[in-house]
C-alpha cells in the first residue's frame, strides 16, 4: 500500500505529516512511502533526509494518485479534485467548518479521517494530536511571553538590588494551561491558575502553581473530564476574582476552552486597562474567537500598553518537534485501521467511529452532521 504525503500549503504552516523516522517505521510494517518534493524544508527535512530513509520523491499530481494521503492541515477543495477516487485521507479537517470539503470528499467517494476527532480516550493516547500539539503551544506561550517582556522571570539577587520574580496568570489548566504552568515554573516566574474545572487545582499545585478557587463550581457542568457548560454566575464569581490578581500580573497566558463552543471571553478590555503597562498577554484561543476581547488572531499588538500576542499555529513555530509528534500519532492512527495489505476497520470501534468523516459517498460522522445537515 502507497502512502503518500502532501506538502503544506496554509500560511504560516511549517510542519509535515511525516518524519524521516516516522517513514522508516512505516515501512519496516511493509508500507510504500512518497513524499512532495520539499514538504519536509520548514520542518528541517531535506528530501535527501527522506529519501535516505527510504520514502521517494514526487510531485503533487503523484503524491495525490497514492492509496492514503496525509497532511497536517485540511485538505482544500483543489487538492480533493486530484486525489485518486475512493483513496483514504488523514488529517486535521475541522469538518464541520468545511461543508464545501466536505461534498467534494462525498463526491470522491474518500473515507477521510480526521485527527481532531479521535476521542481522547486512554487507548486513543498515542493518536491523539490535539494534545500533543496542545502540549507543545503551552510551552511555547511562555517563551513567547518571555521574549516580549522587559524583565527576567526569576528572583535574582545581586549587589545592585533584588529583581522580584515574574507574576504569570494562566488561564485554563488542560494539556496546554498544565505545560505553560511547568515551563514559566522551569524558569522562575510565580505561577497563578485558574480553571473552572476544581479537579485541576491538585495537578496545579502539583507544578508548583497557586490555584485561585471560585466559589460555585456547582454551576460548571463536567463531562467526561472536559468543561461542558460554565453558568452566568460562575463567570461572574471568577472574574471577581482574577480582576484583583490581572492588575499584578507581568504574563497572563490565556488557554481556556469549553467543547464544542467559542472560546469564552475572560479577559475585558478594561482589564487590559487595569493591567502594568509593558505586562504581556498570550492568548493561545484566537483561532475561535479569542479568550482576550481586544486579542488579534495572527497578530502582535500593543493597546493600553499591553502587548498581547495571538499566534493561532503555535506548533508552527517548532516545527521540529511538532512533525516528530504529530507523525507518530497519524501513523498510530493508520496502524490501527490497516497493514500492508489494506484497511480492515469495524466502522462500529470507538476510535475508526469517532474520526472517519465521510466514507462511501456519505457523511458518517454524527457530530459532524449534527452541525452540517
Ligand atoms: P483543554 O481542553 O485540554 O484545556 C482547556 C481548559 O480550559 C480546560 O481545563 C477547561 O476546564 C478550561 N476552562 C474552560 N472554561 C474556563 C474558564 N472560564 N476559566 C478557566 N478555565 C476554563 O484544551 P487544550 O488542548 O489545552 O487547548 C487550549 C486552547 O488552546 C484551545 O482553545 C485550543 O484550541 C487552543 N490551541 C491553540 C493553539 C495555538 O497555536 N494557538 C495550539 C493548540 C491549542
């Protein structure tokens, strides 16, 4: 079976489906692998890099007439008008934000798996992208928001006076909250958290980070380890609560995410307003709608003498590291549906269920079509 890997074409994209390490896993299990001439430059792999690992080189036209196709973002409506009919894809695709993808995947008869929909389950670990590449922007808004700052995060004491260490707010404790905790404690800043969900507050304090605790988590509705809905008057306690402690803050990372809604909205602009001038904000959200009011999606800006940085493809910046994570997992996710001889999924497993999109013609996935149909 051919494997195929496209290269990247969204702006500000650096990474690759696949590493020369991830190619020579696939095919010591007997797989065929090409690659688009220079998919690998921005991650720092050279097509001698992949070909020395045993993959071949080709064209877009060529890549696209392989039996599986991957990339790490979605595919447009052009690249599916080239892929071969009834082939399989796997990738990012956010479906349900691209209907016009996906009636030409329908049309192309292509079982299209999609890598933000593998359920999070402990099985599913080695598969899930969202986190790893989750985990990687967390630890990327702290060096982000330690370049952009004029100051030193840890306390440091010498003959011309102590400096006091760095004060980061960090919103949202999930995989990406958990890293930015870790890394500014790594380096010396004093860390404050806060999350809607009370179970974090142990895994917060376990990094070395205070967790500020809102009274009336009754109103915060949990499910299956992830913040389903957060009521009126939890937000309204929380935001008492962060407004005292955002004027003193020198770095507020903000990273909180409720499933299947826009980002909420915890940062105003009058608490920008409340804030030092020349502190900095991250906010990792702006790809759905921002957790700052005042956060511009791809943009660095400075308003009320706050810089506040909105980078929405963080993993883009280690790329590196990123492609490393992200071929392990699509593979993992390939190795589960096939061998070298084919594809032998159970449309009814957890994991094929949870992230083939469209197979045969039909839109198969019910969370998708909930929102599309
Ligand atoms: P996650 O689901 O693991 O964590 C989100 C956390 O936010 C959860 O712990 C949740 O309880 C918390 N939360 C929800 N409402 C909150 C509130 N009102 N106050 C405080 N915390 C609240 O998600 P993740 O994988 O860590 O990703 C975090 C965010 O970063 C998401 O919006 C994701 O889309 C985004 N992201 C951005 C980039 C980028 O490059 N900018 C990269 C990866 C992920």
């Amino acid at each position: 079976m051919k494997i195929g890997v496209l290269k990247e074409t969204k702006l500000l994209e650096t990474r690759v489906a696949l590493t020369p390490d991830t190619v020579k896993q696939l095919l010591k299990k007997g797989f065929e692998v090409a690659i688009e001439t220079e998919a690998g430059l921005q991650s720092s792999f050279s097509d001698q890099d992949y070909v020395a690992a045993g993959a071949s080189i080709g064209s877009k036209t060529e890549i696209s007439q392989s039996d599986v196709v991957l990339k790490v973002n979605s595919f447009t409506e052009e690249e599916v008008g080239q892929l071969k009919e009834g082939i399989v894809t796997i990738s990012f695709l956010y479906a349900y934000t691209i209907p016009a993808v996906v009636d030409a995947l329908k049309a192309k008869k292509i079982a299209a798996f999609s890598m933000d929909a593998v359920p999070r389950i402990s099985r599913a670990q080695k598969m899930d992208a969202l986190s790893s590449q989750a985990n990687l922007a967390g630890y990327k808004t702290v060096i982000l928001g330690a370049n952009a700052l004029g100051k030193i995060f840890p306390l440091m004491m010498t003959a011309a006076g102590t400096i006091t260490p760095t004060k980061v707010l960090i919103f949202g404790a999930g995989v990406a909250g958990l890293q930015a905790i870790a890394t500014a404690k790594r380096l010396g800043a004093v860390v404050e958290v806060t999350d809607v969900r009370p179970e974090t507050k142990e895994q917060v304090e376990s990094l070395g980070g205070r967790f500020l605790m809102v009274e009336g988590v009754e109103g915060v509705k949990i499910e299956g380890g992830y913040a389903k809905e957060v009521s009126a008057e939890f937000l309204q306690k929380q935001k008492e609560l962060v407004e005292s402690k955002i004027k003193d803050a020198d770095l507020v990372i903000t990273t909180a995410l409720v499933i299947g809604k826009k980002a909420p909205v915890l940062v105003s602009e009058d608490m920008v307003k409340s804030m030092k001038k020349g502190s900095v904000i991250v906010d990792m959200a702006t790809e759905s709608g921002g957790n700052c009011s005042i956060s511009e999606k791809d943009k660095t800006v400075v308003k009320h003498g706050v810089t506040i940085i909105g980078d929405s493809n963080l993993p883009a910046l280690l790329p590196i590291n990123a492609s490393q994570l992200y071929g392990t997992n699509i593979i993992t996710l390939l190795m589960h549906l096939a061998d070298k001889d084919g594809f032998k999924w159970d449309m009814e497993e957890e994991i094929t269920k949870g992230s083939l999109i469209t197979h045969n013609g039909e839109l198969v996935h019910e969370f998708t079509k909930s929102i599309l149909n």
